[in-house]
C-alpha cells in the first residue's frame, strides 16, 4: 500500500508599478492513514533574507509560524538592504524580502521508507520563473530543544539525495530536482520557498529563473504547488 500526505502552497502576489506587490502562500495538509511511513505536523518559519545567515540557528533567526496555513510574503519590494535592513540601492527588479522554511518531520516504520516531493506547481507567467525551492538537510536540527542532533546523512543517504542544497525553480518538478528528501528513517528536512532578487557576486540561481520586471503591471497573482509523501520499500 502507498501513503501519499499532501502540503498545498498558494502564492498570492500583487504587483504594481510603484509600491508593489503582496504575496501569500496558503497551506492545507491532508494525510490518508496507512502503515509504513507518516509526515508529521509541519512548522512554517519566516526569515529575512537580508540578514539570514545559512550557518546559523533558524529559529533563532526567524519566525516560527507554527503549523499555519498562510505564508505571507508581504509587500514585494525593489530596494536593496544590508544586514541591518537599510537601504543600499536599487534590485532592478520586485523580489521578497521575505522567505520561509517549511519543517517536515517525515516518520517511518516496518522496513518502509519514503519520497517527499514537490509533485505539482501552478504559477502565472508573471511570477512563473522568479519562484525558487531549496530542499535543505542540516545535521544540526533536533526534534526537541532539549534532544540531540539528528546527525549526518549516510554515505548511501547522499547518493540518494543529489537535490540537497541546489536551488531549483519551485515550477520545476523534473523527476529528482522535485525531491525534498528520500530515506528509511526519520529525518528532519527543510523545504525553503523565496522569490529572490538578481543574483550577487558568488551567488547562482537557477537556469531559466527571470526577476519580476519592475514594469509588471498591478494585480494580484496566485499559483499552488503541492509536496507528498509516499512510501517505498
């Protein structure tokens, strides 16, 4: 039997010449009961991307949401800031300064392990290729405040897992880009959705991503995409 466990994202962006742009993401989670393997509650963290710093504690660093259902990008902005959150300059482009970590505790038992994947997406044209996912594991994260690290993925772990840390447009769900994390055992991973600005010195994005044009025109843009879990032996 296969158990498939669903998150629905809905971005909801607004866009406009000169203030400009409000965007959402709206969960809904639905399990069907099996054995084998289940997700777990999820936990929403929102982070300001001008002053996140990779190597450090998230919840530290961010907002925990908790189990929400909406994500709120905010106001979709086109000035740059500093760590401090002054202004620097102009992006050239609509970005959000937010971005949020989706937590997913996925759980298996009976010899079953499981395939978490981003499976569907629906974007509009006008945020269609400035949507990017970041499948993160990070051997640092506890299932408690109290409790131990979860450890390091094995070497086989690894293998299985090519997508970890590679930034992808959310839209792209070519079979092993989709993937957020493949295992036999519990382990914590991060699901990490922004719409970042052009790229600085020594950052990437994804081939085929686009900046939100600042001559996008006012209105308000919505799209999903959907992760599930399913077991494999």
């Amino acid at each position: 039997m296969k158990k498939t466990l669903g998150i629905m994202l809905i971005v909801l962006c607004a866009l406009g010449v000169a203030t400009l742009a409000f965007a959402d993401i709206t969960l809904s989670v639905n399990a069907v009961a099996d054995s084998g393997s289940s997700f777990g509650d999820h936990a929403v963290l929102k982070c300001k991307g001008y002053s996140y710093v990779a190597t450090g504690n998230p919840w530290t660093q961010c907002t925990n949401l908790g189990s929400v259902t909406t994500m709120n990008f905010g106001t979709l902005t086109h000035s740059l800031k500093d760590t401090a959150g002054v202004e620097t300059g102009d992006a050239g482009c609509f970005y959000a300064e937010d971005f949020f970590i989706i937590y997913m505790f996925p759980d298996c038992w009976g010899g079953k392990g499981y395939d978490l994947q981003q499976t569907t997406q629906t974007f509009p044209s006008a945020i269609d290729d400035a949507v990017v996912r970041t499948a993160v594991y990070a051997k640092e994260d506890k299932y408690s405040t109290t409790g131990p690290e979860q450890g390091a993925l094995t070497a086989a772990e690894i293998t299985l897992n090519p997508q970890l840390g590679v930034t992808y447009l959310a839209k792209d769900i070519t079979t092993g880009h989709n993937r957020i994390l493949k295992a036999k055992r519990a382990r914590i991973v991060r699901a990490e959705y922004g719409i970042p600005p052009f790229a600085k010195t020594g950052e990437t994005r994804p081939t085929g991503w686009t900046a939100i044009d600042k001559g996008t025109l006012a209105g308000t843009y919505s799209g999903s995409v959907r992760i599930t879990l399913t077991e494999w032996q």
